[in-house]
C-alpha cells in the first residue's frame, strides 16, 4: 500500500517534471512568438513612419528647399548634408531652427552652400531619404492657359454658367416685368399666342405668291448652329446646321413662312431668330447674282462664298436672302412701342454660332437692324420717322466663373492671397452703324464703353480695371462693305488685359457688355445714336501667382 | 505469499501504467498545445503576404492638375477610393469618405479606377488632397516628383520663334518660296545675284533701309529701291567682284531694288545722302524730301542681288527683294521687313506710288499674289497637349496713304494662326487689318512706331481633328495693288520678337 502510494508519488513526480518541461517550453516558444510579432510590429510601424514621411527636396536657385509632403506634420532632429567637397555633415536641429518642424506642406530653405540635404532624421528616430527633384524648365513648356469659350447650345446654358442675371436674358414676352437691359423707342417682344414660336417648324423666304422667294434684310448673322459645332467635335462629318439671326424693318409686301402660315413682316421693325436650322441660306447681290450661300446638303452651293458671317444694311445694297429648310427653333420677334415700363431684355439681341467656320463659337450683341447714318440722321433708321435704335438700360454681365472654377473654388472666385493678378487674353469684334468711318468721333462724341472688364468682390463692389470706349473700338472696323470677299467690316482683335488682383479677398472676373448709345438731338443733327455689334470668340486667362 | 508477492507486482504494474498513461496524457496534451501554437506562428505571415501582395500590385500616383488633382491607377488591378486624406487651410488633417455629389467637400470624377485609369478630384474651400486610402487600406500619398514643380513658384516659359537663326536662313521657313510671286504695274526682274563677292554701289535711291545682319552685329542687310533716270547724276551703277559693272541708270531708269546680305564695310565706304552709315535706319528720301539720295557703299557681302524693272508693264516676281532680316532698333532681336513702298506717297486721288522719271512715269504699285507665310516649324505643337497658345509680337507698320482709310479699303495685312502643315492649313487664326494698322503710322514725314499685340490662339482638340502636331505660321500680305487711285497703299511691315506661350491641355 505504501510502496502503491510511492509509486503514484513518483508518477505524479515525473509528470508534474515534464509538464513543468514541456509548460517552460510552451512559454519559452510563445515568448519567442510574441517577441518576433512584437518586432514585426514596431518594423511595421517604422515602415509606415518611414512611408508616410515624405520630404522632397526641390533645388531650385541657389536654395534647396525641403518639403513635407507626408501627411502629418514632422519634427527632424538631424539633418545630414552633402557639402560641395563631398563630404558629409550632420546637423542637429534645435528648436527654433526653420527644418526643426515642418508642418504638412511646409517647407524650410537650407542654403546651397552649406549643402543639399541627402538623409533627414526624425525626432521619433525614422531616417528619411528625401528625394530630390532638379528643377529644369524645358523650353515650350506649357504654362496653365485657362480658355474661356462659347460652346453652349442655348442662351439659357450660356446665362447659368456665366452667372448672368435671368432677367437680362428672359424671353421677351409681353406685359412681364422681370426682363430689364434694352430699350428704345420700339422694343423687340414675343408677343405670346400670336405664334411667334415654333419648335421643329419649317421656315423659308419661299412664300404662296412671292416673286423670287427671297427677302430683303436689313442685318443678317449666319453662323454654325453651337449643338452642331458641340456634335461635330466629338463626330466630325455630319452635314452642318445653322444659326440664324435676321433683322429688318417694316417691310411692306415681304413675308417668310412657315408649313401653316405666311408671316408678314409689316411691323414696325422685327427680328428673326433661327436656330439648329438644317437646310439652306443664299445671299443674292442687287443684280439677283448670288453673293454667298451655305447649306446642309451638299454639293447645294457649288463654289460659292460661305454665306456665314454678318451681313449688314441688305435693303440699302439692295441684297436678298433666301433661305428654306427646318428650324429647331425658330423666334419671330416684333417691335411695339416702349414705355409703361416695357423694355426688352437681352435676348433677342445674343447670337451664340460660329459665325467664321473655325470651330470656336462666337457670342454676339447686336444691337444693329437695318440701317446706317452720321451725324445728320438717327443712325438706325431710314428717315428719322422709324428709328430702331437700341440702348442698354444695364449692362450685361458674363462672370468668368470656369476661371476661379478651375483653380479650385466652386464658387468661380479667385483668391488674392494667392494669386497676385490675371492676364486675360481676348478675341473680341466691334462693328457699328455710323458711317462714314471718318466722320464716326463727329457722329459719336460721347465718350463711353461698350466692353469692359471689372473684378467683383464677395460684397458686390465693383472694380474697374480695363474699358475699351466707343473712341477707340470704332477705329477697328468698317462700317459699310460693297467688295465682300477682298474688303471687311472687321476682323477679330486681340487684346491681352492684365488684371492686378488685390492681397486678400476674394474676386470674381467680369465681362460687361453695353450699347451705351440712343440718340440725342442737336440742333438738326442726330449724335451719339450708334448701333453696334460686339462679341466674344474665345478668351483665355493665365493666372499668375503672389 | 506467491499470491501475495503477485498481488503486489500486480499493484505495482497498474500504478506504472496508470503513471505512464498519466504521462502521456500530459505529454499528448503539452505536445497538442505545443505543436498547435507552432502551428498559428507558422501560419500568421500568410495574410500579411496577401496585404502585401495587395498593396504591391496597387500603384497609384496622386499629382496635381489645373482643375484639381488626379489619380492615376498605374498599377495592375482596379482600385476603389474610399476615402481622401484632405488638409484644409488652417493646416489640420482630416479624412473623409469619397463623395460623388456637389455637396462633398471634395468631388472624385470617379471612385472605382480601372488600371491604368485616371480620375480627377476637385476640392473647394482650400482642401489640398494629401492621400487617398483605397477600399483594401492601402494609402497612397502624392507623389513628390509630380507635386514639387508646382510647388516652386517660377516665370511663365515662353519660347521666342523668330530668332537670329531663324531670320538669318528665313527662306527655310517660306512655305513654298519657289511659288510665292509678288506682282507689280511695273514688274522686276532679276539682274544680277553674286554670292561671297566684293560690291561696290554708286546709286540714286528712293527709299534705303539699313538692318544689323541677324548672323552679325558687325555686317549690314540692306535693301535699297530707286530709279536710275534722274537728275544731274545719271551714273547710277552697281559692280560686283564677278563681272562688269551694271548701269542702273539705263537698266533700272523706271525702278530697281538691290538688296544685300552679310554686308562688310570694313575699310571701304557706307554713305546715304552724304553721310555716314553707323546705325541701322530706315532713309525714307523721296517721302521725307521728295527726292531721291545718293547712296555710295563698297565692302564685300554674302549676297547681293539686283533686281531691275522689266519690260512688260504688269509681271511677277519672287518675293526675294521685297523683305530683308536684321536689327533695326538694336535691341538684338531682328525684325522681319517686308516692304512694298519704293517711292512717294498719295491719296484717293493719286495713285501712292508713282514717280514721273527723265525715261517716262513709272507706277511701281506691288501687291502679294498669294501671302508670305512663314512656319516656325522649330517649334511643333502636339495638339493633345496643348490647348491654347498665346503668340506674342512686337510689330511695326507704316503704310503710304496720306488719307488711310478713305484711300484703302479694309483688308487683311497679317493673319497669325496655327497651322497644319499637312494640308488643312490654318486651323485657327487671327487678322490685322489695314484699318487698324494705319493708326500705327505717320505718312509723311515717315514715322512709325512699335506695337505689342498678343494673339490667343485656340488649338482644335485631338476629338476634332486627330493627333496633330501645329505649328505657329504668319502670313505677311500687301493686298493693296492699284484700282483706278485707291487700294493702292504701299507698306513697310516689320515684325520681331514672336514667342510663344503654350497652354496645358487639362
């Protein structure tokens, strides 16, 4: 019984000796395991200290300049540089020293002559290699050019993106108060119920009963319709289609037509807007000889001159227009007589088209009907009786709101702490009605501006920065064009525009727009009454940095 | 006590038993818990590969564009932002979720990056992108080779076009000089072009301009127009190493134009109107002192070519002696001449220019057939890299119509564009017209002065027209020959400096 119990004793003995064994060899691997992941560990942590510590030092001038492009701001303790002489020195940094802190994005400046900076070390012991980016501007180089452009299918596209104000855009409907910005003794309206808008509506000079299916014109536009222009960017070779402005004055006996009905146009003075047209325009000279002609179909025009382009004073040169074919939209605007608050917006006086075929859409104010004149007459009109002269009441005014947009604010601002000034680079075209050129500054004596550029601030002042004046945009153009093809009424200029922007604050880009001129009696003369047609084709802004 | 001494052997064998299988319990289970905890050490690495894996096959670079920032997915399988890593202005860093709609403080173009797919991340209100974290956790910061040029403020590149080299070999860059004609009422012709001789000059002259050679500011380019019928001194003649001397006076008695390339005078004679030459100018005689002058040269020149009026009345010729290279204000840029003026001036009335000679009247209006384009061909454009230009000169203009434009109608002088040289020809372009030049210029007595226009340029988009490589070209036009006593205008066009600034496709 005891010798069973020493037995027992002594099992227990050895077993509890080799538990205690195999438990120290247990623990001893676990330590290993825990030890070797706890290595890991803090390897790991290194590694992802090291990643995402990134400096870069950027040598440029007589400077390297070190900089945090990590994500978290770092403290160095070292920094080792590399001396011209090829050695090496390590520097170590105190509190206060530029390189001490560098927060996210920060940057220290270390001169050349004491040498470029090759390993930094941080204060939590994370060596870091910078890497080092040699500055060398290639020559062509590009530089960040913004273009500002037209390429909106519709007026209301264009007016939103601009931030142009509703109101100076609205259909000109009768009897409503919010549309503001042209005036006149007439006004050009929509008169509603009266049909003047279609939608996918055949239009044509070819009437029941018309003679030769032409029309006399007093000012035409024709350009390529912005959709197909927008279209043939992304799948060139469709057969274009146009965009049409057309306007005139009373015009006894003549009409334009549509599939249901003859239009006369007996008013006082009318417009036509036709747009997305998919057919044919042709120009005929007094002689009935056609001038110029562009079409749809093609082979229509043979070796004709393009008809797009603006087409002044048709009824005093005796040219006709005929053109047939389907409009996407097609606006017959009619004049009534001002007052009672009336005035017209905007709208019927914007053509947005490629009016020169190069691929860019033009945006145009015309402001110009039918007519020219000097000083002894209302520049538009036939005899002083009927003028249809227009003037701005407001401005229109464009926000360059795709510049601030591309720089990184929704908004369309500019900051000025950033960004020290803008270059504006534009292609804009002048053309008004007074004529004889030589005798427009007697004809127009008033001083004023039909194109500006002014910055906004975030409290809606306003900054004038450059005008171009009646004065001097007149000397570009020619007001009356008999030789088409080898004489022109103008050709795009290009102005380069340097806006300062103030320090601080935020600035928005604008463009305004304006007929500045109705008309003022002196004596029996009639100054200061000029018509006009200005535009845009396409600008571009180069921003340059505080 | 045999059953006994069994009994207990018996015992004692159970109790080893029991203890061996005690034993072997334990070592069974140590050996369990053992071989089992080697096991989980052995098999923690396997995940850690798979992230590595992950995160190795993944590649991403984060630079900035003008609209923002872009992702580039270079690696090898697709990517899923979930989230950016945003630093505001105050400098704090903050991570947020990737939001597609307008109200996010940033908006990512797209969030699943295919390989080799980009997509474009706008921040607003000051929010610099930093990093993003995919949906797998790995972490991409920017890439500091692509951050840090835009990091250092420097100037804008612009590259000038027309250099010295340029205008010392600018038939180079002529498109199709053999076919360009300028035509004339009074048309020249070729007399005499001698390369690398001696030249000695004892001329009347009309109109005398005198440049620094683009190759040298120790050698002349000289052009000088005149008619050898006049006055007292009817021995106008000019000689060359090569033959015998050509008399002006009876070959070129309506009109001749000499011009000189690379021109020496080292040790011989330079003399306009009686003076010495050492400055480059333009000696405008017969429009500033209604006659002509005298002008007295020897020295050796690179070329020197002389062009005598014809017989016919109305021909064409090469544009040759109607431009020459050189500096003209000495501020080291050349300026490009073109010049069609050889005599007085005129108005509506009048044909501009005309002189009445001992041998007959003589109208000599020139005007270009077809422009003289120049391509900068030095300086190709790849159009899906860039999307603007911005082409800026330095330009002089002067022209010979005392009423401008009651004399001229509106024409085109110079048209700037870019231009495919393939075929399509301008792509874009822009035009200085007549009615805006002649504001440039006094007539008479001649004055002009210089003018910087800048030309924004728009380059179609490879969408619109394909890959193409453009170039900047200039059309030099005098479109104004003779119609009855208008559109008649002679000119004096001088460009210099053209650089370009090119604009970022973004």
């Amino acid at each position: 019984m005891r010798r069973g119990v020493s037995t027992l004793l002594a099992a227990v003995l050895v077993s509890a000796v080799a538990l205690a064994a195999f438990a120290s060899l247990y623990t001893m691997s676990q330590r290993r395991v825990s030890t070797s992941i706890a290595g890991l560990d803090r390897l790991a942590d290194y590694v992802h200290q090291h990643e995402v510590t990134r400096l870069v030092i950027v040598v440029a001038g007589g400077v390297a300049r070190v900089r945090n492009l990590g994500n978290k701001p770092v403290e160095l303790e070292y920094l080792v540089l590399l001396r011209s002489d090829r050695s090496l020195r390590a520097v170590k940094l105190t509190e206060g020293d530029p390189c001490w802190r560098l927060d996210v994005d920060g940057s220290c400046e270390v001169d050349l002559e004491d040498g470029v900076p090759v390993v930094a070390v941080t204060r939590s012991g994370i060596i870091v290699y910078p890497e080092r980016v040699e500055l060398l501007i290639p020559p062509s180089e590009a530089a960040l050019v913004i273009p500002v452009t037209f390429f909106f299918g519709n007026i209301v596209e264009f007016a939103e993106e601009f931030g142009v104000d509703p109101g100076l855009v609205a259909k000109p409907y009768p009897g409503r108060s919010d549309k503001r910005g042209i005036n006149g003794t007439t006004v050009l309206l929509l008169p509603r119920g009266r049909e003047s808008e279609y939608f996918n509506e055949l239009v044509s000079t070819v009437c029941p009963g018309s003679k030769d299916g032409r029309t006399p014109f007093g000012v035409l536009v024709v350009g390529y319709d912005p959709s197909w222009v927008i279209e043939s960017r992304d799948s060139p070779g469709r057969p274009p289609r146009f965009s049409i402005l057309f306007a005139g004055p009373r015009m006894p006996g003549e009409k334009i037509c549509t599939s249901r009905e003859a239009l006369p146009l007996t008013q006082q003075g009318f417009r036509v807007k036709i747009l997305n047209f998919t057919g044919t325009v042709r120009i005929y000279d007094s002689g009935g000889r056609v001038l110029a002609c562009s079409s749809s179909i093609r082979g229509e025009c043979g070796s004709v001159r393009s008809a797009l382009g603006v087409w002044y004073y048709g009824i005093g040169l005796g040219w006709t227009v005929y053109f047939h074919g389907i409009a996407g939209y097609f606006a017959y605007y009619q004049r009534a007589p001002s007052g009672r608050g009336q005035q017209a917006s905007y709208e019927p006086y914007l053509f947005l088209g490629d009016i020169d075929g190069n691929g860019v859409v033009d945006l145009l104010l015309v402001t110009e009907d039918a007519y020219y004149g000097s000083y002894t007459k209302i520049d538009d009109s036939e005899g002083n009786e009927e003028d249809l002269v227009d003037y701005s009441t407001e401005p229109l005014r464009l926000k360059l709101l795709g510049v601030g947009r591309a720089l990184g604010y929704p908004d369309g601002s500019i900051d000025g702490g950033r960004y020290a000034g803008i270059f504006l680079y534009i292609n804009l075209l002048f053309h008004d009605n007074s004529h004889p050129d030589e005798d427009q500054l007697r004809d127009v004596d008033r001083t004023d501006w039909v194109l500006r550029v002014l910055l906004v601030d975030e409290l809606g002042n306003e900054y004038v920065v450059r005008e171009y004046r009646y004065q001097e945009i007149c000397n570009y153009h020619k007001t009356l064009v008999r030789d088409v093809g080898r004489d022109n009424y103008f050709v795009k200029i290009s102005q380069s525009i340097y806006l300062p922007i103030p320090s601080s604050g935020r600035y928005w880009i604008a463009i305004e727009l304006a007929d500045p001129y109705y008309y003022e009696k002196r004596g029996s003369y009639y100054v200061n009454d000029a018509d006009l047609s200005v535009g845009i084709e396409i600008i571009g802004v180069l921003p340059l940095a505080r | 006590m045999r059953t006994r001494s069994r009994s207990r052997l018996r015992r004692g064998v159970g109790a080893a038993a029991g203890a061996v299988l005690a034993i072997a319990i334990v070592v069974a289970a140590a050996l369990y818990v053992y071989s089992s905890s080697l096991r989980l050490a052995s098999m923690s690495p396997e995940p850690v590969l798979r992230v590595l894996d992950e995160h190795l096959s993944q590649r991403v670079s984060i630079g900035p564009s003008a609209f923002g920032y872009y992702v580039l997915n270079s690696g090898s399988s697709p990517i899923s932002v979930e989230y950016l890593v945003l630093r505001d202005p105050r400098g704090s860093i903050t991570l947020v979720r990737t939001g597609r709609g307008s109200d996010s403080a940033c908006v990512a173009e797209e969030t699943v990056i295919p390989p080799g797919g980009l997509s474009t991340v706008r921040c607003g209100g000051g929010l610099a992108l930093v990093a993003i974290v995919t949906s797998g956790g790995g972490v991409f910061v920017r890439d500091p080779r692509l951050t840090a040029p835009y990091l250092v403020q420097r100037a804008v590149p612009q590259r000038p076009l027309l250099t010295p080299e340029v205008a010392s070999a600018l038939e180079q860059y002529v498109e199709r000089i053999s076919e360009v004609r300028v035509s004339s009422s009074l048309g020249l012709v070729k007399a005499l072009d001698d390369r690398g001789a001696s030249v000695s000059i004892e001329a009347n002259a009309s109109l005398v301009v005198v440049l620094r050679s683009p190759s040298s500011p120790n050698l002349w380019s000289v052009l000088i127009a005149g008619y050898g019928a006049y006055g007292v001194r009817s021995n106008s003649r000019v000689e060359t190493g090569s033959g015998s001397p050509l008399n002006l006076s009876r070959a070129g008695a309506l009109r001749f134009r000499i011009k000189i390339e690379n021109l020496s005078v080292d040790g011989g004679t330079f003399r306009v109107g009686g003076s010495d030459v050492s400055s480059p100018g333009v000696f405008p005689c017969v429009v500033n002192r209604g006659r002509q002058c005298w002008v007295s040269l020897s020295g050796t020149a690179g070329r020197v070519a002389v062009y005598v009026n014809g017989t016919s009345s109305s021909a064409s010729v090469d544009p040759y002696p109607y431009y020459v290279t050189g500096d003209l204000d000495g501020n080291g840029y050349p300026e490009f001449l073109f010049i069609t003026q050889d005599f007085g001036v005129g108005d509506r009335t009048r044909v501009n220019d005309r002189e009445a000679t001992r041998a007959g009247t003589a109208i000599v209006a020139d005007s270009t057939v077809e422009p003289l384009r120049i391509v900068f061909t030095d300086a190709p454009i790849n159009n899906t890299r860039y999307a603007v230009a911005v082409v800026s000169m330095r330009i002089m203009f002067w022209d010979s119509s005392l009423d401008d434009v009651s004399d001229n109608d509106n024409r085109i002088v110079v048209r700037v564009g870019v231009y495919d040289a393939e075929g399509s020809g301008y792509v874009y372009s822009v035009s200085l017209s007549y009615y805006e030049l002649c504001r440039y210029r006094t007539v008479s007595p001649m004055t002009f002065s210089y003018v910087i226009k800048d030309f924004i340029l728009y380059i179609p988009s490879p969408e619109e027209v394909g890959s193409k490589i453009f170039f900047v070209a200039i059309d030099v036009t005098d479109p104004y020959g003779v119609e009855g006593t208008r559109n008649d205008t002679e000119v004096i066009l001088g460009i210099e400096y053209i650089a370009l600034v090119l604009g970022a496709r973004i």
